[in-house]
C-alpha cells in the first residue's frame, strides 16, 4: 500500500488538522453517551464522564485547542522531515498512531490539573476515547487522499499517454523507417533529407542527404511495397521506376523529350516526370509553391 503523495501536501494537512477538530467538537456535542451514569455503576469512567459533563464549556474548547496545535505540529514536523525522502507505509502508521496518543496525553495532562484528577488513572480513559473519536477522521481522510491521489495518477497518465501519441506522430511525420521485402527496418531517415526513391527490379535505391553529401542505399524491395508508406510522408510517384520528395525538388523543367524534376541538392540528376504522373505531379509542385 502505497502513502498518497497528497498526504504530503501542505493544503490537504490544513484542511485535515481544521476538519479533525470540528469532528471532535461536534462529535462531543452532540453524542453523549452514559458511561453507566443512569446506573450509578459507571466506575471511574462514569465519575470522570460527570467531571466532564460539569466543566464541558471550558473543557471540550481547551480540548479542541490542544488538539488543533499537538495535530499541526506534528504534521507541520512531518512535512519538513520528509522533505528529502517519504516515509513508509509502516512509519506513517505509527506516526499517526504517535500523534493520537501524545494528543491524548496532553488533553489528559490538562484535565487530570483542571479537574483534580489522577492522572493516571485518566490515561486510559481520555486515551481509549480520543482514539474511539479520532479513528474517523483520520480514515476518511486516508481514504479521501487515496482516492484524490489515485485520480492525479489516472490524469498523469492519460497525459503522458497524449504526450506520447503526439510524439509518436511527430517522429512517424519527420522519419522514414524503410524496410526490406521481409518487413525488417534496414533504413531510418527524416523526411526532409530523402531526395528521391528509384526501382531497378526487385530492389529500391533510396537517394538521401547525410552530412551535406548525397548517399544512395540501396535494399530488396520493389515500388509497390513502399508506395502506402511513401503517399504518408508525401513523397509523390513520378515515374514508375521513381519517387520523389516534392519539398526537396527547385523546379520542374520542359525539355523536348519530357518533363524533368530539379533537384535542390548538388550532384543528383534530373528525375523524369512521365506523362502519367505529370498533371498530378505539376498540381502538387503548384501547391508547395
């Protein structure tokens, strides 16, 4: 079980050490059990329940005050203790536990004085009742953090899940990932720096920048095998031995024989348009434009 990274936050440990005293202050008011007051056989329970009873406007105020400091000084050190590294699971546990009891020895220190009592004969009366109130609230607010907390992880993640869609297709937009007729991935390139694909039987010959020279790889594959992955980083088919990047092409040149792509790139010869592919190629190169 893991602590709630929300128990650590100093807003929630406000609210909780403000909600904890308005439990026990209208907890007190309005629940008052008989301890054997009706009876007469309460013991000393029932005798320091009249004690209580007789003095609770004082009483159950000073209480509430002792409760609100001791509870906020002890999340307040808490917070600062665990600043660098997170408590277990168990050191949570006692700490709480800790913070109960040490609330309780005060509240009991104030009344065994202001009432005259034996105070340890007090210790495990005001003990064994503060931890009987005090359980509520310290577990609705565990299962509170734990559900808020569980939210938070649920909205990081969907983020980061966005987060990594959207990089995803960033990189399939900006990469290439050529592969062989096997489907294994011999070639990753961007998309800016492919010049041209050409065909010559069963292989394709990729033209391509790296470093401000112009490479050609070369791998067993055939056009109609990287046509769908070409139309998806927009490399257009311009012959059917070619294809070409349209971004990397300066000019579409008319010669007596045919129309010619221009390359941007020094030492790469024209690429033929054939006349099946020219309008389509001419409309695209008119678009970048």
């Amino acid at each position: 079980m893991k602590i709630p990274r929300i128990v650590y936050h100093t807003k929630s440990t406000v609210m909780f050490v403000v909600s904890l005293v308005l439990f026990v202050l209208f907890f007190a008011i309005t629940y008052t059990p008989g301890y054997g007051l009706e009876t007469g056989d309460g013991g000393e329970t029932g005798r320091f329940a009249a004690l209580w009873y007789s003095h609770q406007g004082l009483c159950l105020p000073v209480c509430c005050a002792i409760i609100l400091v001791t509870t906020a000084l002890s999340r307040t050190i808490m917070l600062l203790a665990t600043r660098k590294a997170r408590l277990r699971e168990g050191e949570y546990l006692l700490w709480q536990f800790a913070e109960v009891v040490v609330t309780a020895l005060f509240c009991n220190l104030f009344l065994s004085l202001y009432m005259h009592y034996n105070y340890f004969v007090l210790i495990p009366i005001v003990t064994l009742i503060y931890i009987s109130v005090a359980i509520y609230p310290y577990t609705v607010y565990w299962l509170l953090a734990e559900r808020l907390d569980r939210d938070l992880r649920i909205a990081e993640a969907q983020r980061t899940i966005l987060s990594l869609r959207q990089r995803h297709d960033d990189d399939s937009d900006s990469t290439i990932r050529f592969a062989d007729d096997k489907g294994s991935v011999k070639l990753v390139v961007s998309t800016e720096r492919v010049l041209s694909i050409e065909s010559s039987g069963n292989y394709i010959t990729i033209l391509y920048e790296n470093a401000g020279r112009v490479v050609r790889y070369s791998l067993r594959n055939t056009m109609k095998g990287v046509e769908e992955l070409c139309d998806q980083h927009r490399l257009v088919r311009c012959h059917r031995s070619w294809f070409v990047n349209l971004s990397r092409v300066r000019l579409l040149r008319k010669d007596p024989d045919g129309l010619y792509a221009e390359m941007d790139a020094e030492g790469v010869p024209d690429i033929p348009v054939s006349k099946s592919y020219a309008s389509a190629v001419t409309e695209r190169f008119a678009e970048k434009k």
